[in-house]
C-alpha cells in the first residue's frame, strides 16, 4: 500500500464539485486516511509549492490556491501515487483524457481542480506538510 497528497483546489470546491470528486476516489478504490477543508494563505501556498517558485506562473498559482477554501487529502492505495495522477488526467483539462478529473471539473491550466504528488519523495513532503502522524488513520 502506498499514500499520496491530493487537494480538491479552490475551483473545484468553490464550484461544488467536492462530493463528486469524492465519490470519484472512494469508487476507484482508494481509502482516505487523512482529510480537512483549509484556506490556505498566501504564505502556506507559498511554502507548498516551493518547488516552482521559479516558475514565471508562480505568483499566479499561488494566488489562486489562496483564493478560496480547498480539501486537502492522504489518499492510500495500491501504487497511489501514480494511480490518482491517473484519475485526474493532465494538468491542463484541455489535453486530459475522457472520464479524468481534470478533463471534467478542470477550467485552465492554471485552474485546474485537482493536485495530486508525482513522487514517493514530494508525497512525504506534501503529507508532512498538511497532516502529522496523529490524523492519518
Ligand atoms: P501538476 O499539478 O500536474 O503536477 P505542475 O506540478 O507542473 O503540474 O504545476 C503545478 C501547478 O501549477 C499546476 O497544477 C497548475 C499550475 N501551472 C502549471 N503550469 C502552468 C502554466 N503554464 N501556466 C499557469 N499555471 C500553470
Ligand atoms: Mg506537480
């Protein structure tokens, strides 16, 4: 069993589109082992998405992850990882397949409704950095 890092982003939460996407992981296998709603700050996004803060989108992505509340899972299954990259199809909804999260729900490539890690090490460290140890069940 693996665990992967999941958020349903502003936009998709904002559009009420979170009991659908629920729906979605719990038919395709996966148990939620960690969940909570969070507005994050500028600050928190910041932190989380560090790893593009070179990136010229940057100010722009994290301005929108702190522009509204969001649902920020740990996702377990078999090959979790990959699996949930899987389901939400490609960052930008416009090249996502047919049935994936991001081809339903996504509007941009910028606003695209879900995250999910692409690693074994960015999964620990996005787990790290929304749940400690207690509140993965
Ligand atoms: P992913 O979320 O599929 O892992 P990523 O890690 O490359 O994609 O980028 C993180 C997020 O940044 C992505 O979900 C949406 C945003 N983003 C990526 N490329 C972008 C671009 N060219 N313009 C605006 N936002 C972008
Ligand atoms: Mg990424």
């Amino acid at each position: 069993m693996e665990r992967t890092f999941a958020i349903i982003k502003p936009d998709a939460f904002a559009a009420g589109h979170a009991g659908q996407i629920l729906s979605r992981i719990y038919s395709e296998g996966f148990k939620i082992v960690g969940l909570k709603k969070l507005y994050l700050s500028k600050v928190e996004a910041e932190g989380f998405y560090a790893v593009h803060s070179a990136r010229p989108f940057f100010g722009e992505l994290t301005d929108f992850m702190s522009s509204g509340p969001c649902v920020v899972m740990a996702l377990e299954a078999e090959n979790a990882i990959s699996k949930w990259r899987d389901l939400m199809g490609a960052t930008n909804p416009a090249d996502a397949a047919e049935g994936t999260l991001r081809k339903e729900f996504g509007t941009s490539i910028g606003e695209n409704a879900t995250h999910g890690s692409d690693a074994p090490e960015t999964a620990a460290f996005e787990l790290g950095y929304f749940f400690n140890g207690l509140e993965l069940l």
